[in-house]
C-alpha cells in the first residue's frame, strides 16, 4: 500500500522541521558534511512538493465550497422567481403588477450575478491551480533532479570504496 497525500496545513508538512533545523544550525553528530547537505535538501525538497500539493488540494476544496454555495443560492433565486411567475399569472392592479414585476427583475438580475461569480471563481480558480501546479512541476523535476545526483554520488562513492579495498588488499 503505498503512502497516500492528505491536505494538511502548511506547517504540518515537514517544511517547518528542515527550516528550524537551517535557523537554528542544528546539525547531526554521526553524518558527514554531505550526507547533512543531501538530507536536508531532500527534506526540504520533499516538505516543498507536500506543501504544494496541499495548497492545491485546498485550493480545489475552497473552489468546489463556493461553487456549491453558489449553487444553492442560484436555487433559492430561482425557486423565488418560480413562485412569483405564479402569482403573476393572475391579473392584480396596476400598483401590485409593477411591484411584482420589479421584484421579478430584481431576482433575475440576481440569478444572472450568481452565475457570473460561478464563472468568475472558475476563472480564479484555474489561474491559481495553472500557477500551483506550475511550481509544483517544477518541484518535483528538481527533486528528481537532485535524487539522481544523490544516488550517482552513492554509486560513485561505493566505487571507491571498492576501489579503496582492492587497492589495500594488493
């Protein structure tokens, strides 16, 4: 089973443990100069791509919120214009008429805005997600990036260990 992401808060994701430990120049005792570099760049690497994938995940929730309480008041306008269509059926004064009539405008102006901010939000919500994800991307081509440095400087320090070991057996 493999780990799964869950939105979480920014500080929860790691970032705030490698920033402490970058500010407070906490160093570990047993590592050597590079292995501290490459953990706390692969931990900051890592808490970075959480934090973003977070940011995303927020970001669609806050989206799909609003659309929804949109949703729902475009319903509650409609269902109004709804009932007032069926008083408007019967024939009232000319005083009642144009109160009804200009309530009527009123709700229907009010649907037309709803949807506008439906769209509007869709709208901001794409840019952000197009920039989250754009940072995210890039990220995660670092991290691969540097994951595959790492592991060349693994292979190549075992080289030399190897190396080192038949040279002290000859």
């Amino acid at each position: 089973m493999s780990p799964e992401l869950k939105p979480r808060h920014f500080y929860d994701t790691g970032l705030e443990s490698v920033l402490d430990s970058i500010v407070l120049d906490k160093e570990s005792a047993g590592q050597d100069f590079l292995e501290r570099a490459t953990g706390d760049k692969r931990h900051s690497l890592k808490a970075t791509i959480k934090a973003l994938f977070n940011e995303i995940l927020g970001r669609e929730k806050l989206s799909r919120l609003l659309a929804e309480k949109i949703e729902e008041e475009i319903m509650q306008t409609h269902t109004y214009l709804q009932e007032l269509r069926q008083l408007t059926r019967y024939d009232y004064s000319g005083f009642w008429m144009l109160n009804l009539n200009s309530r009527r405008t009123q709700l229907e102006d009010r649907a037309i805005k709803l949807e506008q901010e439906i769209r509007q939000e869709s709208v901001g919500c794409w840019r952000d997600l197009s920039v989250l994800k754009k940072y995210l991307l890039f990220s995660l081509k670092t991290y691969w990036e540097f994951h595959h440095r790492a592991e060349l400087f693994d292979l190549q320090a075992m080289l030399e260990a190897a190396s080192g070991e038949e040279q002290d057996d000859e």
